[in-house]
C-alpha cells in the first residue's frame, strides 16, 4: 500500500529549507568538530600509554631514569627478549645484568660477548673451565691472563695492573668463576669507551670486525626491543635530574654547562667549544657560573677545599692517580661530581666521548675537593652579589 502525499501548508516550504539548511550547518560542524576531536583523542590516549620526555609533562623523564638507575622500572625485567630467556642461564643473566648496571655499560653486549665467547659458559672447549686455550685465553669471558692480572686466582687489592674483579665478595678475582669474569669484562668495555662507543670497545676486546659485528648483531637479538640502547647514566634524557638536583643556582650553572659538552672528543689542552681535556671543562663549566678557578688538574687539586668520601655532592672535584709524572699526592685526572657515585669526565683520547660514568668503582682515587669553599671563589661570589 502506497502512503497518501503529505500536503504542505503555505509557507512551510521556506520554513523546511531554512531548517535543512540550519541542519547542513550544524553537521557540517559537527563532522569538522570529529575531525579534530578523534585524531586528538586518539593521540592523546598513545601519548599516555608512552614515556614522555619532560618537555611535556615536567618531571618524567628524571623520573624513569631514577627508576630504570634503580632497576625497579617495569621495563627492567621485560627488556629481556624470548629469545635470551630460552639461550642464557638465568645466574648467567642475573650477572649480565647486575654488572652491567652497576658499570654503566650494556647488559646485553656483556651477555653476548658471553654468548660468542663460551656460549656462557656452557662450552666444553680448553679453557673454559681450567687451563687456558690455544691462545692463552681462560674462563667464561675468556681474559687472557695477562689481562685479567698475571694470575688466574689473585687476591683483590690496590695496585692489581689489570681487570681480575671480585664480582662475589670473596675477596679474590678468580678468571673462572662466572661474578669475576663478568665483572671484569663489563670494567673492561667501560674503559675502553661502552657504552657510548661500543663498535670500539667491542674491538678492543677482540680484534676483528666480524667479531664486532656478531656481538652486536647477538645483543640486538637479546633486547626484547631489538635495540642495545644506553644505560640511564649515557641517556641525555637523564641530565634534567642531575641539573634538578643542583644544591642552588651556582652548581646547577656550572651543571648545565658541563653536561652540555657530552658526545664531544678528548683534546689534551682543551677548553671548547668543540673539546675539552678533564681539567678544561671544569675550568668552563667554573667560568659559566662566573667563577675563576685553575685551569689545570695540578692547580685544581690543591686549589678546592679537601670533603672526606662520602660526603662529595654535585660540582665537587674527584681526583685520581693516573697519567705520567702523578702520585698519591699530585694526581693527573680530574672528573666532576653530578650526583652521587657518578661524575662526568674527559678521560683520554682513546677513552671515547666525554661522558657521565660512576667513580666509586675506580681504582687509584686520591681524594675530593670543593672549589666552592675556596677563599678566592667564595670572593667572587660576594662581588657577583653586590
């Protein structure tokens, strides 16, 4: 059945146009207003489930790398992929990990540098377990002895010329017992540029490309991100906290301008503005503050006033003994104290990019000075009021 025709009454004809016409506007608006909203919405809800740089939201990203220093952020524990949890042994990766935070290099280089030497271990080659092999190579991380010290088991004490570590506690380094060797391989990339040159430090270790490009390919393959990344302290997301941090305006000056020179090179004699050497870029960070002080370790070190350890906080110096021509009471390297167990430093030309690292765990420290209680400074800062 057809429904009869509705019959319109005068002027209701213009009437329904300017309705329908309203109503055109009115979706018209509506479809612009979903335009908009849904994208944002949707972006808005991707930006809340994703780290956010501090620069958005004030605070974050200090927050997670305080956590991730820690190793209670979530992302500690699932950064290890499948595949790492099915190849290496959980006490294997309970080291890798621990050493590796605690050095500040990557975890899972360490693992596989353990994965390409010994398979963690696990190999039944020479060597491996006693003895060394054709190349005079012994343990799990396969130091050669010369390297680890000149003996397979040494008593751990000042003054060992190589890397034997006592990764558990029993005072001796012993280059087949899992802790040491690990330790000591993670002091070993340390020192010679992890984690910010891996390619070189990983050469160092072995003197092969192919053998770099392996451990590297393994490390990626171990990272459930697919990604070897940088511990917490060679993040510069992580600068906001130890600028934060500063005790007042004067350090958080002296701060900003030193942590600004990381990624740049080692010069001997340098000052910037494209490199420095340990004692130039305190010497301007110190200026950036408006503050004189020497320009050489010799001079820093008995310019500051002497802090016992442990009482050391950020723009303290911390002093070692190393290079030609020092000793216990003239020491020839200099970092600065960001915060507590980690300095940044220009260490040598062949020591990669100036960097945050941790001190505590460096051997030959001589003592720490606080320049900002010098007399002459503290002068200087009085002017700089009036």
């Amino acid at each position: 059945m057809t429904a009869p025709p509705r019959i319109t009454p005068p002027g209701a004809s213009a009437r329904v146009a300017r309705r329908l016409a309203s109503a055109g506007r009115d979706w018209r608006t509506i479809a612009v207003a979903l335009v908009v909203i849904v994208p944002a919405t949707l972006l808005g809800s991707i930006i809340l489930m994703t780290p956010s740089p501090s620069i958005l939201f004030g605070g974050g990203a200090a927050e997670n790398c305080a956590e991730a220093a820690t190793g209670t952020a979530a992302g500690d524990a699932a950064d290890v992929s499948q595949t790492a949890q099915g190849d290496i042994p959980a006490d294997y990766l309970e080291l890798y990990k621990k050493f590796g935070k605690q050095i500040g290099v990557q975890w899972n280089v360490l693992a596989a540098i353990g994965k390409r030497e010994t398979n963690h271990g696990r190999s039944t080659l020479p060597g491996v377990r006693g003895g060394t092999n054709y190349a005079g190579a012994a343990g799990p991380m396969q130091f050669l002895i010369s390297t680890w010290g000149g003996q397979a088991k040494m008593k751990i004490e000042p003054g060992i010329n190589g890397y034997a570590s006592d990764g558990d506690g029993d005072g001796y380094g012993d280059v087949y017992n899992p802790a040491d060797a690990i330790l000591g391989a993670a002091k070993m990339l340390k020192r010679n540029g992890a984690p910010d040159d891996l390619r070189r430090a990983i050469f160092v270790y072995n003197r092969a490309t192919w053998y770099v490009d392996q451990v590297l390919e393994i490390a990626k393959r171990y990272a459930a991100t697919g990604d070897i990344g940088v511990p917490p302290e060679a993040d510069p997301a992580c600068d906001s906290g130890y600028v934060d941090s500063a005790p007042d305006d004067v350090v958080r000056k002296i701060l900003e301008y030193a942590l600004a020179q990381r990624g740049k090179p080692y010069r001997w004699g340098g000052t910037g503005p494209d490199a420095f050497d340990c004692s130039g870029i305190i010497y301007m960070a110190y200026r950036n503050a408006g503050l004189t002080i020497p320009r050489t370790t010799f001079g820093q070190w008995p310019f500051g006033v002497k802090i016992e350890e442990g009482r050391e906080q950020p723009g303290d110096l911390v002093f070692f003994n190393a290079g030609p021509g020092t000793s216990k009471d003239n020491p020839g390297h200099v970092g600065m104290i960001v915060s507590p167990g980690k300095m940044i430093e220009a260490r040598c030309t062949l020591c990669g990019p100036i960097k945050v690292t941790t001190y505590r765990d460096r051997p030959n420290i001589v003592g720490f000075t606080r320049p900002l209680e010098n007399e002459t400074v503290i002068a200087q800062l009085k002017r700089a009021q009036t």
